[in-house]
C-alpha cells in the first residue's frame, strides 16, 4: 500500500469523523484522537497543499476547542481546604507554579 492511498484513506477518515460529530460537541478525548490523527496525516510528505491546509484548519479549531474545554474544567474544580475556624471552605483550585 502507497503511502498516497495511506493517507487518502486517513484524510477521508478524519473528515468522516469531524462531520459525524458536526452537530454535536465532541468529547475532550474526541477531539484530541482527531487532533492526532489530524498531526500523522500532516507529518506526510506527499499531502496535497489543498489537503494540508484544511486539515490544518480544522487541527487549529480543535486545538481551541479542547483548550476552552480545559480552561472550563479548570474553572469548576474546587478544593476542600480547612479554614483558620476549623470549618471546611470551598476555594477555587489554583494550578500556579505546579508543573
């Protein structure tokens, strides 16, 4: 098997997924396996330009979606912390200088 048809079958299968999913938001996980599939197909050398940007596009919009995704999910944690009183508190979860 080529690695023209390789890819043409890759392409058709990313496309095939973004549109199934058109309608609905995907996943965190959905987006990043579209995402990685998006990345092998872009790391072929015989991609056509056409192919290449659109597939680009569409890694660009994924990328800003999971990202708002995260930023979401980060937004809704809270961490029990006991207070000076002995009482639990409900603080936002801060995630400055963990790494």
């Amino acid at each position: 098997m080529s690695t023209n048809i390789w890819t043409e079958d890759l392409f058709e299968q990313v496309q095939d997924k973004i549109n199934e999913n058109a309608t609905e938001e995907p996943s965190l996980e959905t987006g990043l396996q579209h995402l990685e599939m998006i990345v092998k197909i872009l790391e072929q050398k015989d991609l056509p330009l056409e192919k290449a940007l659109s597939l680009f596009k569409e890694g660009i919009g994924l990328v800003q979606y999971c990202s708002k995704v995260l930023d979401q999910a980060e937004k809704q944690m809270e961490i029990l912390l006991e207070g000076p009183d002995g009482q639990l508190q409900i603080m936002p979860a801060s995630f400055d200088g963990e790494g």
